[in-house]
C-alpha cells in the first residue's frame, strides 16, 4: 500500500478537509503491515474503496423561528460503509459542523463499529444548526424540516442514526416522530430513543461506562489498579457525566471538568451530588463550568485546560483534537500512567506520537468511547426483538463487549517489548473484520 500516493489523491480531490485527511492518515499509517501481508487487498483496492464514504447526502433545511423569521442552514448524512451491516452513527448539531468533520467521524465509525462484533456498518451527520439558545419549539420545527431530508435515506435496515453532539433526548424525540410520520411505519429507526418509545436502559451514561470499563482493563493488564488513582476530565457532558460516575463507582477520584470558558479542579474529587450538579450545568444551556467553582468553592481555571493538573489518568470527553503536544508533554512530565480518548480522535497526531514514544497508555478513541455505539446497538437489538431488558442486563453486556475489545486491541497491538500499542490493535482489528467482509462480497 502507497499511503502518500493515497493521501496526495485523497488531498487533491478534498483539500482543506483536515480532520478527515487526519483520520485517514491515522488509520493507513497502523494498518501497512497486515494489509502489505494480504496481496489480495491490494488487488482489489480495499484502502482506496474504504477511505471514500459510499454517499453523501447534503441538504439545505429552511425552518421558522419564533419571530416568524425565515431561517436556512445546511444538512448531511455520510454514508460511510455498510459491509457489515447498516449504516450507524450519529447526528451532530452545532455550528462548528462541517464536511470534514463529518466524514471524519463517519470513517472513524466504521472500525469502531467493527470492533464491537455488533453488525454495524459507519456512518455521521448533521447540520451547523446550535440548538444552544433556541425554544423547544424552535427545535421541533427544525428537526422536522431535517428529517424531511432525510427520512427517505434512512431505516431500521439500512442506516439507523442516533444522537451526538447537540443531539440529545430531545432533539431525538423530534427527529423519530417525524420520521414514523413520514414512514408511516414504528421501528427502530433512531437509537438513544427515550424509554418509552424503544430506548434502552444506561444508554445516556454507556459511553462514559464503557470507556472507564476499557481503561480498568488496560491498568489491569499492565499491572495496576483503578482503585485510588486520580482523573482529569474534560468537558461536562453526557459522556464525562457517565465517566466521573464510574470511575467514581470504581474507586478513582475525579479532580476535573471543563468547558469552553477554562476548568475546574476540585482536589476533593467530583462525586456524589457534584457529579448530579453537572446534569444542571448541561440542561442550563451556557456551556460554562464557572458556576460549578462557585457553589463548590474550588479553584476556576479560565480559558485553561485541564491536562496541566498532575494525575493517573487523563480522558478527554469534549471533542476532537482537544490534547495537544504540548498538553501531552505536561502529562507525562507529570507522570500520567493513561490517557484514554472518550472524545472521537481527543489527541492531536503529535500528542499521540509523544505517548507511544514515552510507553504511556493510549486509548483510542475507536476502542474506549465504543461503549455508546455498543448500547446503541443493543437498543436495535432490543427494538428488532420487541424486548426490553434490564439496566443490569445491558449493562453486563456492555461491559463483555468492552471487554471483547479490549482483547482484540491487545491481540493486534502488543509489542515485542510487552508494550500494547492500542492505536495499532484497534485500527488492525476493525479493519481486518470490515476488509474481509467487503472482500467476501466483491467489488461493489
């Protein structure tokens, strides 16, 4: 495989598009040696049918404000691959959506995807829509001018969107009355449904359960414990809400969040009724962690990050490319034993060089944050079967599939040296599954 003749085509035909070239690049760099070992790969062109999505849909979405005033803004959906099964990935809204970023998270979908043995393929959309600041009546009307879209483009067997980003309960409610209006048909078209419409049980803290069930198991193999270590965490979301609750349930201390306005660090560790605080943070729509130092009395950061605080672990939770070197730098200068990418490609190329040449712990964002698309999954399963099963049951089951991958990262990425390149083993594991199925089917 040529990667930089790929990359120079890939680079003519999208230039600009950075955080997609980025995850290509990423991919391609781990995968050279398994693929160069299977000739038919080559032949059949596999790394250059697999870095194109299949489609894109772009749409615009005109809709009504609250003052009667015409509104437009653009809409998409990547279909990325469906070798596997149908298309999976969520619906971003925000106003920093583009292309790029899209198909970005619609590639890196395909190998997470792949990864949880579930039988789905990799998909993402969205629009540059913020729902930050609009009335709920605002949203309706424009989740339902999107899924005018969208809706022909879409099924329970052929793409099944969730959330993301922007996206959340409500927005999904939205999104799915409009679409079984449109269908004229009740199924389990959407996952991260509310529960009673065909949602599942923990799927809102699943990302952040099964990254802390990914990084236990790392410390685990590499000799040491979750048990009293210290975490840094960005954002104050969904997915760091689910993270501070578990690696609180599994005895670590979580001394940090963060938003666009800087962080917080609470040396007493973010537990109990702190942790329900930043429900309050999220639903009051200012996206800022200040008012937590407030009510807590704890030191605010403002326009920092968290990454300079000393600690165990590092998880970034908030968004793409939020650890750079230099924040890579000052962990390992602090002596941080694992970060973990519960955020989609959370380190920048040149932090996650710095890691791997320093043998700390990295997990990918492709392995540790599959714990949301996992329990989307089981939603559809759930749906298809016309069940619902217990919180203790997904939850069980989360925690095998977390743990099913964590073999497979291990399997492909363990080194002479003992060190685990997870980067490595998850890329090589998700690709090898998706390229053998494209390969069983032909060229298509």
């Amino acid at each position: 495989m040529n990667i930089e003749k790929i990359m120079q085509g890939l680079e003519a035909k999208h230039p600009g598009e950075m955080e997609y070239l980025q995850a290509v690049r990423e991919v391609l760099s781990t995968i050279t040696e398994v693929y160069n070992e299977h000739p038919e790969f080559e032949k059949a062109k596999i790394a250059e049918r697999l870095v194109e999505p299949d489609r894109i849909f772009t749409f615009k979405v005109p809709w009504v404000d609250d003052k009667g005033e015409v509104q437009v803004n653009l809409g998409y959906r990547v279909q990325f691959n469906n070798a596997i099964g149908p298309y999976k990935g969520g619906i971003r809204f925000h106003s920093s959506v583009t292309l790029s970023i899209l198909k970005f998270l619609g590639f890196e979908q395909i190998f997470k995807n792949a990864l949880t043995t579930l039988p789905m393929g990799g998909a993402k959309g969205g629009s540059d829509f913020n729902p930050r600041g609009k009335s709920d009546a605002e949203v309706m009307r424009f989740c339902q001018a999107f899924m005018v879209e969208l809706w022909r483009h879409i099924g329970p067997e052929t793409d099944v969107p969730a959330g993301d980003i922007g996206v959340g309960a409500r927005e999904v409610g939205y999104l799915y009355g409009m679409y079984r209006k449109l269908a004229r048909e009740n199924t389990g078209v959407f996952t991260g449904k509310g529960l009673e419409f065909g949602g599942s049980l923990i799927r809102p803290e699943a990302t952040g359960f099964g990254g802390l069930y990914f990084v236990k198991q790392m410390l685990e193999t590499a000799g040491h414990s979750l048990q009293g270590k210290t975490v840094a965490i960005s954002g104050f979301g969904n997915v760091a809400w689910g993270a501070a609750l578990k690696a609180t349930e599994l005895g670590a201390k979580v001394v940090t969040i963060s938003g666009p306005d800087g962080y917080v660090y609470d040396e007493n560790g973010i537990s109990g009724e702190k942790i329900e605080y930043m429900v309050d943070l999220r639903l009051s729509c200012n996206d800022i962690v200040q008012p937590y130092a407030e009510k807590y009395g704890v030191p605010f950061f403002a326009g920092r990050r968290p990454w300079e605080v000393k600690v165990d672990i590092a998880l970034p939770c908030a968004t793409q490319n939020e650890l750079n070197g230099n924040d890579a730098r000052q962990l390992i200068a602090n002596g941080v034993l694992c970060v973990g990418e519960l955020s989609n490609m959370g380190c920048t190329p040149e932090a996650i060089d710095l890691l791997l040449d320093h043998k700390v712990m990295y997990g990918p964002g492709k392995a540790v944050n599959a714990g949301g698309v996992a329990t989307s999954g089981l939603e559809m399963t759930q749906n298809a079967m016309h069940i619902s099963w217990s919180a203790a049951e997904v939850d069980a089951k989360l925690q095998q599939i977390m743990s099913d991958i964590h073999e497979q990262c291990v399997r492909y990425g363990r080194q002479q040296d003992g060190y685990i390149n997870y980067m490595k083993g998850a890329n090589v594991a998700g690709f090898l599954k998706v390229a053998k199925a494209m390969m069983a089917q032909g060229v298509l």
